[in-house]
C-alpha cells in the first residue's frame, strides 16, 4: 500500500503530491463519455476496466471516477446502456490496485444511508483509505421511475440529501448507538462498525450546478465537480471561478478543492487530432442518444425553436457529454491543463473514445509534460 496513513490531508492528497491529480472518468459505462457510433468506442467490460485501471495505477494516474447509471440514453448504441455498479466495481478495482484512489457514485435517495456507509466502509478497508464517494443527489426522473421512487422538487433533493449525509456521517464516526429524527430519514439505535480505514473518512465529491447544489457541496464534501468549459482554457477566469469557490467554503469555516472534466484527443500532430474528433464526435455522434440526453434536460425542438435546439445539440455533442474537448498534440493538451492547475483546480476527470488505446499515449506524452511544468511529480 502507497499510503503511510489515511488522514484526511493525505486522502484529499490522494497520498501524492501532483498539484494537478488526474483521473480517468466514466469508464464504467458503455461508450464513455463518448456518444458516438465508431466501432472502437468504450466497451465498459469488465475485463476492460480491470486492465485500465491496472494500468492507470502503474502510470500514477491519481483517480477513477464512475457515473451512476441505471438505464441508458437510446439512439443507435444505447448510450449507456451497459453499466457496472459503481460500489461493487469500485470493491474489485481497488483490490487490484496499490495506490490509485476510486470513487463510487451513490444516488442518495436510491440507497439507505447506513447500508450506503456500511458499503463505503468495505470498500474502504480493502482499498486502504483509497475509496472516495461521490454524491449524488437525483436528476434522472425515467431512471427513478424503474425504482418506484418519486422525485423531489429541486430544492427538496438537497434537504433530504443533507439528513442522508448526516446518517452517513455519524455511522462512520459515532462510537456509540444513536437515534436520528429529520424530515425525511427516522432511525433508532443504528450503529455501524467498523468505521473507516485509519479513522479518517472516504472523501466525499458532489457536482451540484444550482446555487443550492453548490451550497450543500460546500457544506459537506471535500471536492466539488465544477464543468464551466467557458473558462477552461482561460486562467484569469478559471482563476475567478476557484477564488469564489474557496472564499464562499472559507465563510462556513471549511476547505473545499476544485474539480473538473474533460474529453482527451490527443495525437502527434493537430491534423491527426481534429480529424479523429470530427470523425468520432461529430460525424459518427449518436445523435439519438444525444437527443435522449437533453429530452431528459427537457430540451426538445417543441419547447425551444427548432434553430435554437440544433445548434444546441451540436454543442451538447462537442462539448458537454464529455466536457471541454482537449484535442491536439501532447504540448497543446499539456499547455491546456498545466493552465487548469495554474488556476488554483485541484484535479480533473478525463475520458477518452477508448480508453485502452488511448490512455497509454496520453500517459507516455502529456505526463512527461506536466512534469516539467511543475503540476505533476515523477511517477
């Protein structure tokens, strides 16, 4: 195990000291965060994402980050359609692993809050303190319906998602049996041990964009996922963003890091790159899977001008599934995130059309880099 101990500073650390901690997103989904047709897109098998991360561990990438999905998007792939469960795949990837951290994602309203700890918990002595939870509170109204779970007015998720953390909280760190009478959540005498490895806690990630999703991430979790691809190559403004993200965690006392996403086409010239992009991400996009994805935003050509929405969609492609395209040579993709850490972001999630035949190009050009722009340490 990489990690001498399992205090919250190393956990947040990712027990490295990258000032830019990258990881690798969505690969437990079928396609990525690619909807595309090409025949080499993301398998999300198993055995796939057991080599990956494998391989991400040796290179020193510093994360695996999955998205918690039920049911996929339609069009001709079915857009994430072939899911692994993010907990159990997190338990078999993390006892592959030496020092990577992994995350598992948890609607909090489909999962009790003392058998989400007690699962978290598992996962977290097996890992050595390198398990990681990512919150999230509930958007997908379709994927509710398979549980028979009714969704909550907006602001209401966020209520309800408070009380979950609370119980979350107090199982991994209360000695003694307690009772717990919120508005939604009622339990007597829980108890819960073992408690976390090292007697610290998983760390917690949320990516709520409202105002009151921003303000229960910085209330509780140790990241918060920001995907603002307006400012992503800009320093001054991703500078600002950050800034404000710390002082409004700093006046609730707390300390609170910044996170990103991002889709990587990175090639040996800019030709080669672009070229791959408009053909995988743009000319073979799945467009109704695309279409799927922002009916479920209701977005449609009947609740917006029919201009207006395909010139959405053509942005929801190109940039939004997989967050800000970085596609170029390995000096413009380095360029590009050394501007990212420069701005004060923690870390950032990166998806690829295949990972497997991407991923070891990234790690062999754009890490060198980083390195000698002073974000990453040698591996």
């Amino acid at each position: 195990m990489q990690a001498p101990t399992a205090s919250m500073k190393n956990r947040v650390a990712m027990y490295n000291g990258n000032a830019l901690k990258i990881g690798l997103f969505g690969a437990n989904c079928s396609s990525g965060r690619s909807a595309t047709k090409v025949p080499e897109r993301w398998s999300a098998s198993w055995e796939d994402c057991l080599a990956l991360a494998k391989l991400a561990d040796e290179a020193g990438l510093d994360f695996l980050l999955p998205i918690a999905r039920w049911k996929g998007y339609g069009g001709e792939t079915d857009f994430h359609g072939t899911t692994l469960e993010t907990i159990t795949w997190a338990v078999g990837l993390l006892g592959a692993t030496r020092r990577v951290t992994v995350f598992g994602t948890v609607h909090a309203p489909l999962f009790h809050p003392l058998i989400a700890a007690k699962e978290f918990v598992t996962a977290d002595h097996i890992g050595q303190g390198r398990m990681g939870m990512n919150i999230v509170c509930g958007w997908n109204e379709g994927e509710f319906d398979m549980f028979g779970v009714k969704q909550r007015e907006h602001d209401e998720r966020y209520e309800y998602a408070q009380e979950w953390v609370d119980v979350v909280k107090a199982a991994w760190t209360r000695d003694d049996t307690f009772d717990f009478d919120g508005k939604f959540l009622h339990m007597r005498a829980a108890r819960a041990f073992p408690k976390p490895y090292g007697g610290t806690r998983p760390l917690m990630m949320n990516a709520g964009s409202s105002d009151v999703g921003q303000a229960f991430a910085l209330r509780n979790c140790d990241a918060f996922f920001v995907a603002t691809a307006g400012s992503r190559t800009s320093l001054t403004a991703n500078a600002a963003k950050v800034a404000e993200i710390k002082a409004q965690a700093g006046q609730l006392g707390r300390e609170i890091e910044v996170f990103t996403v991002g889709q990587v086409v990175c090639r040996p010239t800019q030709k080669e790159a672009d070229d791959y992009y408009q053909h995988a991400i743009i000319e073979n996009a799945d467009w109704g899977a695309i279409d799927g994805m922002l009916a479920n935003k209701s977005i449609t050509p009947q609740t917006i001008p029919p201009e207006e929405y395909y010139a959405k969609r053509r942005y929801f492609a190109s940039n939004a599934v997989g967050g800000y395209p970085f596609v170029g040579t390995p000096d413009k993709v380095a360029d590009e995130l050394a501007i990212i850490s420069q701005a004060g972001v923690l870390g950032i999630g990166l998806s690829f059309v295949n990972y497997l035949n991407e991923v070891p190009y990234f790690c062999d050009e754009v890490l060198p880099r980083l390195q000698r722009a002073g974000v990453r340490m040698p591996n």
